[in-house]
C-alpha cells in the first residue's frame, strides 16, 4: 500500500507526478526528445515529485514513448528514488506474459519503484493498432481486458492453479527466483469502464483528465462508489493527468501551450506530425472549427504564470477529489518543459533533494 500512496510535499494539497509524452518538436530528433525524458526525470526526483511515468503511443511522428518499458529501464539507471511507471502501457497490445516479463525485469533493475499502470485502449489508430495486434477485429482486444489483466496477475504473482495450462509457465524475473515485491499495477481510462474494474479489484485508478475533462469527475464518483477494499488499497486512490504549463509571464505560457493545441487539431483531423514550433504555431491559420477545438483544449490546460499554475491546480485538486496530481507539459522545446517543472516545483515550495 505504500507503493502506492504518495505523500504531499512542500505546500502542495496532494502529491506531484510526472506524466512524459517524450514529445519531438519540429526540427529535433527522437535522441534529442529522449535525453530530454532523462533530464526531465532526474529533475522531477530532485524536486520532489512523487511518479515519473511515460505513455504508450505508437505511429505519431511526434511522440517519442513507443516502447514504455524501453525507456523506463533506461531512466532506471539515471535515477534513484523517484517511482517509474507506465501511463500507461495498452495491455491489448502485448501478450501478458510479454509484459509481466518486461516489468519484473525492471522491478529488478530497481527495486520497490516500478508501477505498471494499465490502459486497454489501442494508443493509436485503427490500422496501426491491427498491426500491433494481428487482427482486425480490435474490439475483442478491449472486451477481453478483465481476462487478460487476470491473467497478467497470475503471471506478476506466480500463482496460476494446479491444472491450468499455464501452471508450469513462470515470468523471469519473478517470484519464482525467490521472495520479492512486484510493480503494483494501476488500471488508467478516460470513461466508467476502467473506473468500475479498478473500484470491483480494489486497485488505484488513474484518469486521463487532460484530454477527457468532462468526464473526470463521473468517472472518479463511480469508482469511490464502487471501491471494494483488497490486499492492495483498503480505500480508493485516484490519480489524475492534467496538462499544466508555467512560464514567466502569462504571454510566453499561452504561446507555448498553442504548439501542443496545434498538435492535437492536426492529430484529431488525421495529420499526425512532430510538435510545431511556437513561431509555426503562431502563424498557423486555424479555421473558424480549429479554433473552436483550440479554445475547448486551452481551456483544459492549466497555464500562465507559477502562481497562476499553482492556483488552477488547488482547484483542480479541491473540484475533483484527486488523491494525486501528474502533470503532463506538452510544449515543443525540452527547455520548455523543464522550465515548467521548475516553475511549479517553486511555486509550491518543493524540496531540492540533490
């Protein structure tokens, strides 16, 4: 349980985490989007922050986090204390003993830090989601979720019954190899349906709230509702994304949270790119139903100045009931990003812990 519950530092009202797209702006590279997840981490452990997680994407040109448990060992050997995990990994994707073989491994890179937070949507589109997969019939991949992360269980704990036809499969490493924790596993969604199954299995819930607003608080009252207490939680804990952005002046926040609105209305109407520059962004020419859309996403994302970011997050916090907050930056410069993390790190008055 205390792998799972973060404490709150500094004056913020609930613990702070990371949520890393591993973004690629317009002229970089994957390497450069990369090196910047590290810098990113290892900057979000010594200001306090609680989680670094990443995102599983595939086929977007501007998003750089295509293998989760890739990079995650990766930052693994960059970091000491702060949690790892996935946010999430799309567990119709793989097989799951893929991933409970992925994640004991990194649970043995480092030790009581990973999280394994679970989505069963394809992250992605329709095409490439039947590549990943091998089928085309992708809705079975999401109607069989509650069997496929049973089976995931089984294969994390070692525990499949005498007769079932995967008894004598064991995932390495794993407690088969001798006593040890295992990544506790979240359940992510941006509906009821992850909401529902994480309440009936007493796990931790995440909610996508920085693109699913209207439904954050819904789903978040039917999952407290629905909470059945287990071994893992004996009360409900939920965690909610939410793009932020701090910059010194409201001027330069709201010039760099249109690279990411801009990004998102090329994604939506099916022109997937790298994330445009602020100049770009600028001179872009949106349509009068671009701008719509643009206006509806800003409205969502928590920017301006730190203590402009500082406020619309207390009242995010205070409006939704969140238990934590992980902050997602979706800019087009690393530099950007980092800053942000910094900004808001002191306008809450986070410790600098080396």
């Amino acid at each position: 349980m205390d792998a799972i519950r973060g404490t709150a530092s500094g004056s913020a009202p609930v613990p702070l985490s990371v949520l890393d797209l591993a973004t690629v702006g317009s002229g970089t590279t994957a390497t450069t989007a990369l090196r910047t997840s590290v810098d990113i981490a290892r900057r979000a452990e010594a200001r306090g922050f609680h989680r670094y997680w990443v995102a599983e994407h595939h086929s977007m040109p501007g998003v750089a986090s295509s293998s989760p448990a890739v990079i995650l060992a990766h930052i693994a050997a960059h970091t000491d204390r702060i949690r790892l995990g996935s946010g999430g990994v799309m567990l119709p994707n793989h097989a799951p003993l893929v991933i409970a073989e992925q994640f004991g491994t990194l649970e043995a890179f480092a030790p009581g830090r990973v999280d394994l937070g679970l989505g069963r949507a394809p992250g992605t589109d329709g095409a490439t989601a039947a590549a990943l997969r091998r089928t085309e019939r992708l809705h079975e991949g999401a109607d069989e979720f509650p069997q496929q992360l049973a089976e995931l269980t089984r294969f994390l704990d070692d525990d499949f019954p005498d007769g079932h036809p995967y008894a004598r499969i064991h995932a390495v490493p794993g407690p088969v190899q001798g006593p040890a924790a295992r990544p506790p596993i979240w359940l992510l969604g941006s509906s009821g349906f992850s909401a529902r199954l994480a309440a009936t299995l007493g796990l931790p819930f995440a909610f996508a709230h920085h693109f699913s607003a209207q439904n954050t608080v819904p789903a978040l009252d039917l999952y407290r509702e629905s909470f059945r207490p287990s071994a893992v939680l004996d009360a409900p804990y939920a965690l909610i994304g939410v793009s932020a952005l701090a910059a010194d002046d409201e001027e330069e926040a709201r010039r760099q949270v249109l690279t990411g609105a801009l990004s998102m209305v090329r994604l939506r109407t099916g022109r997937p790119g790298l994330i445009p520059t602020p100049e770009e962004a600028a001179a872009y020419a949106f349509s009068p139903l671009e701008r719509e859309f643009v206006d509806s996403w800003l409205g969502n994302v928590v920017h301006g100045t730190p203590d402009a970011v500082r406020a619309g997050l207390d009242d995010l916090a205070k409006r939704t009931g969140a238990d934590e907050l992980m902050i997602t930056a979706n800019a087009h410069g690393g530099d950007v990003r980092l800053r942000s993390y910094e900004l808001i790190a002191d306008a809450y008055g986070l410790p600098r812990l080396g």
